[in-house]
C-alpha cells in the first residue's frame, strides 16, 4: 500500500481534529502523521499493530519548502525575514523528523512571491463598499481652511468604516505567496505507482478534486484507491472516482487518550528510506 499525504491540506485540517496541546510542536505533529498511517493500514488488512508497516510500500508527504525571502510589512513598519517566521522553523522541524522515520519520504515544491501584501478579500469587500460614501463628501470647504461638514449620517458612516479598518490586524495583511509543484508531484507519483505496480492501493490523504484525473488512471489499471478527506464533505465529482471514503484520524471534536498515540510514537521506527 501506499499513503500519499497532501502536506499543506492536512495541517490546514488538523486544528479541526486536534487538540493544540496534541499539535504544538514537530514532534507531535510527526506522531499524529503515524498514528493516522498506521490506522489506515491496520483497519484495511487487521494486521496486528506491530506489523503494519510490513504492508506500506511507501508513505508520501508533500508540502512546499517555506518562502525564504525578505519583505517590508506595511503596517508594522518592519523587514520580516520569512526564513526566521515560526511557520518557516516548524515545517523545517517537521521536515527533519519525517525524513527519519521509516517508509517516508519527502515530495516538496516550493513557495514563489506572486503579489504584494494584501488584507484577507471579505474585509476588502466591506471596505470597498464605503467607495461611494467617501466619493459623496464635499471636501472643498478644507482648501479655504475650514472645517469638513458632516450630516449625522455621514458621521455614523464615518465610525462604520474606522471600526472596519480597525477590524484588519497586522497579522492579517499577508504577502501574496504562492505554492507551486506540489499537485503535479502527487499526480506524477500516482501514475508512476500505478504503471509500474508498485503497490495494489493507495491511500490519498486530501479533499482535493483536481486528483480526479490521476484517480481515474488508477482504478482504470486494477489499483484500489482510497481516499481521507480528514471529516471534510468530498464533491461528487471526486468521490464518484474513488473505492472508498475512511479516515485514519478521529471524529472531530472527540481525541484518543495520549497513550495511544505515545505508544505509536515509541513503536521501533528502525530504518530510513530515501
């Protein structure tokens, strides 16, 4: 079997399943990824739990090598070095740990400056929507140093869009980044396990329906796929081409007791793959 793990969609997803006491560091994150593998391959073959590595072929996890550029943000009025963000460090931590565990092997893109910084589009939205407002003001009176006159209305519009400017956070006014080579390597890596018969399922972890091609291929050829949308709703354009819908990891809102997951991070891991 083989697990192919969408990286960005799964710790997109796992706040919503996890606890942040489970989460808060590389290491548990690591562990979590574990303990999700071995539940798939445990629930399809009943193996016993010191085993269940015996039937992985290979455990994929892709994600995107963090932006390491430099940028000066508008409203700190600071550079910000992205090699140094926390995001940065934590995806370099968890990087290093997958790369030791056994049957795991790391398929990263990377992420390009596309655009400048921008505040999240719905704030935009109500912003914007203060356009026709702000153009109705007659400002000539302040050319001749006088006072700008304004009805009660407009007072109370005025108020509206300073509450709606004071809604948008430094931390919300992000750089326009891009994640590339991410989608292609999962699909690539699905047709190369599929024609060349590397393994007789694979598990995809994701909720993503451009796969929908690459699925096709495969089921087409005889390999089982099966998908984890992590509790997420599936389009049925992308469950109409799957085997079947399970998840490695618990309900949300529902957590196993630590020991469970302490026990499969104390599981022997000897042995590396490239």
């Amino acid at each position: 079997m083989a697990i192919l793990i969408d990286g960005g969609f799964f710790l997109k997803r796992l706040p919503k399943i996890v606890g942040e006491d489970r989460r808060d560091s590389a290491e548990k994150v690591a562990g979590i990824i574990k303990l999700m593998c071995r539940n798939h391959i445990r629930y399809l073959t009943k193996c016993p739990k010191g085993q269940w590595q015996d039937h992985v072929y290979r455990i994929f996890f892709y994600d995107a090598v963090p932006y390491d550029g430099k940028a000066h943000h508008p409203f700190e009025n600071r550079s910000v070095d992205f090699s140094k963000t926390g995001t940065a460090l934590f995806r370099g931590e968890l990087f290093d740990r997958l790369r030791k565990q056994r049957k795991v092997a790391l398929r990263l893109g990377k992420v390009t400056r596309e655009g400048d910084w921008s505040p999240p589009a719905e704030k935009i939205r109500r912003i914007l929507a203060t356009r026709d407002w702000l153009a109705g003001i007659d400002l000539s009176g302040l050319e001749d140093g006088g006072n700008l006159a304004l009805s009660k209305v407009q007072v109370e519009q005025a108020k509206s869009l300073q509450r709606k400017w004071a809604e948008i956070r430094n931390e919300d006014v992000t750089l326009g980044l891009r994640q590339k080579g991410v989608d292609m390597r999962i699909g690539l890596d699905i047709a190369s396990i599929t024609l060349k018969r590397q393994a007789d399922t694979i598990i995809l972890v994701s909720g993503d329906s451009d796969f929908v091609p690459a699925a096709k291929l495969a089921r087409r050829e005889g390999v089982e796929f099966i998908l984890d949308p992590l509790w997420q709703s599936v389009n049925d354009d992308l469950f109409e081409h799957i085997d079947g819908l399970q998840s490695g990891l618990w309900k949300p809102g529902t957590q196993p007791p630590a020991a469970v997951v302490k026990a499969v991070e104390a599981e022997d891991d000897n042995g590396t793959d490239d």
